[in-house]
C-alpha cells in the first residue's frame, strides 16, 4: 500500500517543517549524527500503521488502503482549514483525532449509501426553443442533520477514497425505482458517473446487471460523464459507453472545457451531449471575446453531430448570451434550483421567449 503520492499533494509550509516530530539530521561528519528522515515519508509511516490498526479494530485487513485514503483526504481538509501556519508536528500531534474523524465518515458513507439514506434531487434541462425540459440532472440531497458533509464535500470524500463506484450504484438504484413508481413516465434523468466509476470492472458488470433488471424503464436513464481528466483508459471507457448509448442511453459528457485536454477527451469518448462548463457562460455575458470563444467552440461541437447544454445559467442576461452562441439547452436555478420534486417544475416557455 503507498499512500506518499496523495500526501505529496498537500505542500508542508517550508517555515515549519522544522517544528516536526521527527530528528533533524546532524552534520554528516558530527559525532552521534543521525540518518534524515524525510518528514513527509513519516508521516506517511505513521498514517500506514493508523491504517492498519484501525483495520484490525474492524477485524477486516482488506480494508487498510481505504481506510488510508480516507485518513489522508481528513488531513487534506484540515490542512486546508488550518491555513499556511499548519505545522507537521500538529498533523502528527492531532493523527489519532484525524483518523477517528475518517473512521467516522467511513462509516456514515456506507450508512447512507447502502441504506439509501438519500434521495436524488432533479434539476431540469430546459430546450431553448420549446421551453420544455429535455431531461432532469439527478444530484445527491441528504435528510436535515443525516450527514455532516455537503453534497459536494460527499461526493469528493467519496472519490479520494475511491468508493465513489459505491455511490454511483446506489444513484442509479435509486433513481430506477423513481422511474419505475407511478406517474413517472414523461420524465428521462440523468445521473453522474465518475471516472473512478466507468474504470471499475466491478461497478460496470454491477451497472449492466442492474440495468437488465429495469428493461421497463432503463432507456429513460441517462449518463453525465465526470472527472474526464481522471480518466486513464480513454478507449474502454469509450467502449463502455457505445454499449450504453445502443441500448437507447443519453450520454453526456460533463464540465466541458474545464481542462486542459478537453478537446482530446471529446474527440477520444463518442457522445450524445456536451455539457459547456460554467465558466465560459459567465465570460460569454462578460466580455465579446468571451461571446466569440463559446460560439466558436459550439460551432465546432454541433458539426460532430453533438448537442450542447450550458450550465450555471442564472438570469436572462445569461440566456441572452448562451442563446445567441447557438447553445441547445440550458441549466440553472433561471430554469429552478434542485427539488427532490420533480412534479415542482414546469414549463419554460415564456422564460426562454
């Protein structure tokens, strides 16, 4: 098990590295000179070994990597929330708090996961020329005081520690059995799937497996396609999604732009949607060249014969902009913040006139 990668990403403030636990070195010829040890390396030891006592207190040694993970994404958040004057030697000092507080939402996690203790809350996709919603977005609510993360803290506590799989199944599950229920027939929802997900042999044999037991309602699932840069097999992900997309799956992939390769990873996954990522909205309304980039960059989507959404629309200057760059459909709390709901939204004819 190797957890230095991960601590590497948390960069140790260089003024007080010297305030750590561990010996400094003495000059190589003093007298009584000690080895260096590289303070990061022991904190990773230190970690390690929390990990496996703590996966021998649940009696389950399979689970030390986890719980690791969980351990070091805890000391990530503290560090952050401690600032630049966060010390090695705090970090060594307060372990034993920190790896209780993982243990804690380790915990939480699978209570509320494989409990289902959460329910999907939609948020449509509205045409901005009809004004009625292609399809809803499924995003993660928890009932008032379940958990004491939010849904965003959730899901990347969930992807750091690599049970982001876990969630993914249980979303699906969840918003099948919506589908399935009673007067739910109108309505196509898409959920996330992350890139630690689509590159799991287990989650995708549990997925497909999943969706032959709904032939009823399967083909009004949809895909939103996460974390792309995360991704490392881009060719058996994509693969993955043909098979989806020839069972009759919307596809689309998601926070289009937000990275450096996003083109590569466009033309690399075969999709039915691209959602543009907030950022170039905003910049649309703020500024022409803004305007010009994402008018450009949809031209250059919809001559792959590929539909575009465009996220974080807020107001009617937003849609103004997004409408004049030739965007197909828009996101945001213009169009309705996220309900558990569905029947709460309407349509949006006269918004989008």
């Amino acid at each position: 098990m190797t957890v230095a990668k991960p601590i590497d990403v948390w960069h140790a403030p260089e003024s007080r590295a010297e305030d750590g636990p561990w010996p400094r070195a003495s000059a190589p010829d003093a007298p009584g000179a000690v080895p260096a040890l590289n303070p990061i390396l022991a904190l990773n030891e230190a970690i390690e070994e929390v990990a496996r006592r703590l996966a021998a207190d649940v009696r389950d040694r399979g689970r030390e990597a986890e719980i690791a993970k969980a351990v070091v994404h805890t000391i990530h958040q503290h560090s952050h929330r401690a600032g630049p004057g966060l010390s090695l030697q705090g970090l060594a000092r307060n372990l034993d708090a920190l790896a209780e507080e993982a243990m804690f939402k380790l915990s939480m996690f699978r209570r509320l996961v494989h409990g289902g203790d959460f329910q999907p809350a939609f948020q449509p996709v509205v045409d901005l020329e009809s004004g009625e919603a292609h399809h809803f977005e499924a995003l993660v609510r928890f009932d008032p005081g379940a958990f004491n993360l939010k849904p965003y803290e959730f899901i990347t506590f969930a992807e750091d520690v690599g049970l982001i799989h876990e969630f993914d199944l249980a979303m699906c599950r969840k918003v099948l059995d919506f589908l399935e229920a009673g007067g739910h027939d109108d309505y196509v929802v898409a959920v996330n799937l992350s890139a630690g997900s689509l590159e799991s042999p287990a989650f995708l044999a549990s997925l497909l497996e999943l969706l032959r037991g709904r032939e009823t309602v399967r083909r009004r699932l949809g895909f939103e396609v996460t974390e792309t840069g995360k991704i490392a097999d881009l060719g058996s992900v994509n693969a993955f999604i043909q098979g989806l997309r020839r069972e009759g799956h919307i596809v689309c992939l998601d926070d289009f732009g937000a990275g450096s390769a996003a083109f590569q990873y466009l033309r690399a996954l075969q999709v039915d949607v691209v959602k543009i990522d907030g950022g170039y909205i905003k910049n649309a309304r703020a500024t022409s060249e803004g305007a010009r980039f994402l008018k450009a960059m949809t031209w250059l989507i919809h001559e792959l014969d590929i539909d575009t959404i465009a996220e974080m629309v807020e107001d009617k200057e937003h849609l103004a902009a997004i409408k004049s760059c030739n965007i197909l459909f828009g996101q945001g709390y213009l169009f309705g913040r996220p309900s558990t709901s569905i029947e709460s939204f309407g349509g949006y004819k006269d918004v989008v006139a």
